[in-house]
C-alpha cells in the first residue's frame, strides 16, 4: 500500500485547484444574484435561479477526489486534515451556490414591485461576504492562517450591516404597508449574505484546523 | 498497519453512538427554544441563548473520533463513507444547535410583544423539523435507506407550511402596522425551522451515499 509522495502531492494539488475554481464558479453565482437584484434584471435572475451543472459536477468531482486519497493513500497529520478540510469546504461552497439561488428568488419577488430605496447596504454586504470567501480559499490553499483569522474578524461588520439594514427596513414598513412586501425580501437578502459570510468563516476555521490542528469553532469554550 | 477488524468495528459503533448522543442533545435544544416561545418563557430562552457546552464537546469529540479512524484504520468502501459521514452529520448537528439559538433569539424578541396569534403552524413545523432530524440519525444508525428516503420526502411539507406561515402573517403586518415587528421574528423562526429539516436532509442523503454510494444531491441532474 505505498504510493509514491510526489503522485500524492500532485492529486492533492490538483483536488486545492478544483476547490479554487468551485469557490470562484460559486462567488460568480452570488455576484450575478446580486447584480439581478441592483439592475433589476429578471432573466439574470432566472439564470442563477436555474441552478449550475457545473457547480454540482465540482462538487461530485471534489468529493470523488478526497475519497480517493483517503482511500489510496491514507494520509496522516496534515495531509489528512487538507483532506478533510477539503470535503468539509467543498459542502459550504454548495451551501453558497444554493444561497445565490436564495437571494435570486427572494430579488424575484423584491423587482416585481417598486423599489423600497437605493440598494446601499446590501451591495456593501455582498462584497464583504464575497472578499470572505475568497480570503479564506486563498488561505486555503496558501495554508495561511494569518489569513484566515483575518477573515473571521470580517464577520463583525457583516452583522452589523444585516442590523443595520433591519433597523431601516422596519422604519419604511411602519411608515407605508406598501413596502412591507418587498422591504421582506430584502430583509431575506441581507441574511442570505450574512450566511455566505459564515460559510466563510467556516472554510477560514478549517484552514485554522488544518494548518494548526487547533479547533477554533468554538472561541469561548475554555479549556476545550 | 493491520489491525483486528473487531476492534474497528467497536470503535466505528461508539462513534455512531456518539452521533445519535449528540442529535438527541441538539433536538433537546431545539425543542427547549419552541417550548420557550409558546410558553413565553424567557428564562428557558436564555438558556438556550447561553449555549451548550455538552453540544461543543460532542462535536470536537466526534470529529477527534473520525480522524483516528480514518489515521489509524486507513478504512475503505462502506466503512471509508460511514466514518466521511459522520463528519458531515458532526457538522449539521452542530448548525442545527445554532438554529436553536437563531430561534431562541427570535423567540425572545417575539415575546417582548403582545402575541400576534396562537401559534398553530410554527409548533407543527417544529414536530415534523425534529422527527425528520431523529428519523434521519435512525437511518444513518441502521444504515437504512428506506427510512432516509421517507425523510428527503417530508421536506415538501415543511416548505408548504413555510410558505402558509408567511402568507398568514404578512396579512397581519398590511392589517395592524404594531404586528410588523413581532411577526417578523415568527418569519424568521418558519426559516430557521426549515433549515433544521435542511439538515436533516443532508444526514438522509449522507446515509444513501453512506450505503448506496449513490449521490442523491442533485436530483435533477441528469447522469451525474
């Protein structure tokens, strides 16, 4: 059962490649759903709404190269936890294909009526979550996990953007019943966009995890 | 590197053990967050609000347990997907603890308003999001497929009730402006009730690829 290092090396290389283009095809998605709702474009929504073949054939390839390493190789220590941080992050970067698609529903509904108000906040928010996401894939395949704390600390002004949108949201709900339709899905939106911001937040503690083999899921549990 | 398969195979059966501990805590939580909104209860709130510790434990618990498997047995085939799907229901079961706390905080906003309705819809979608969660975790323990099938089938339900919910209390907020704000906490705790049943679909479809090594994620896609 021993393999050559270098062809390990190589397919865990190519299997980092594959999670990069996964997480570039998955921000292109949340940034078309973004760019549907800002332009009030409803075929680009029905594009991302439409779903992604090529997002679901990374994610079955990804999935079939980690089984494969582990099955061929069984790698140790570092090499195993890549392994499985792969997979691990290989699921968030579906979760944010599949928010794309939640966002692009919820702007369906929002550009059927008449706007609310000028999209400040929530374009400021897809572009953090978006930076996020690639942060911590970068850190991924850099093993960088100065990196990937920096992205952690991001998730801070993500939340206080989703509030922040709440709080003023609520105010023209409660002054006009008319907006209380599309004034939900934007509401909807900017927690959609605090999610892709955990996904990332996940994919920069497994980065943590692999590098460090250090748990850092949960920060206030003492001792754990 | 050869070790006596008895001593696996316990170790693979305390892990799955392991797992169904830790969706019984989880379901606890979940349930301690509704019983907490109907009862109006905010001491119960808070306590799910603080966090479970038993929950964080678990789950590192669970994780260490996978990685000495997968380091020390290198397992293959079905035993290989079992300890890979562990991990991945490690993970959901932990979201499904934070959507305990998502409910709680929006229970505890909820009841700091008169009550908007009895609440008819969100107890049910509760029930169905929780038996779901435990049918799923049977399934995964007794690798039964039929019994995960049963479970991606019950997600229309949920999905229809979310939408009923939503549709009920947006009449309620154009009526009655002082129901917008309480009404969107009962919004917001159909979705996270929906995301539980979301986790308890990916454990279902873990323990097809787990059993079957068939990937049933992308229904639709044709030949993949």
């Amino acid at each position: 059962m021993t393999h050559e290092p270098t062809h390990f090396a190589q397919e865990l290389q190519a299997l980092r490649d594959r999670v990069l283009v996964m997480g570039r095809v998955a921000e292109r998605r949340v940034r078309a759903a973004l760019q549907g709702l800002t332009t009030r474009n409803r075929d680009t929504l029905d594009e991302v709404i439409a779903g992604d073949r090529q997002l679901n054939d990374l994610q079955i390839d990804i999935d079939e190269r980690c089984f494969t390493l582990l099955a061929l190789f069984h790698p140790v220590a570092v090499d195993l936890r890549a392994i499985v941080a792969a997979l691990r992050i290989n699921t968030d970067l579906e979760r944010v294909g599949d928010l794309a698609i939640n966002i692009a529903e919820a702007a369906q509904r929002y550009v059927g009526h008449a706007p609310v108000k000028k999209l400040i906040d929530i374009p400021r928010m897809a572009t953090i979550a978006q930076r996020m996401l690639r942060d911590a894939l970068d850190a991924f395949v850099r093993r960088d996990t100065e990196l990937a704390q920096h992205v952690l600390n991001e998730d801070d002004s993500l939340d206080s953007l989703k509030t922040q949108i709440f709080r003023e949201l609520l105010t023209y709900m409660l002054q006009d019943p008319t907006t209380i339709e599309p004034s939900l899905d934007l509401i909807l939106v900017s927690r959609h966009l605090e999610r892709i911001g955990d996904h990332a937040t996940n994919v920069a503690e497994d980065v943590i995890f692999m590098v460090l083999a250090k748990d850092v899921r949960h920060h206030s549990a003492e001792g754990a």
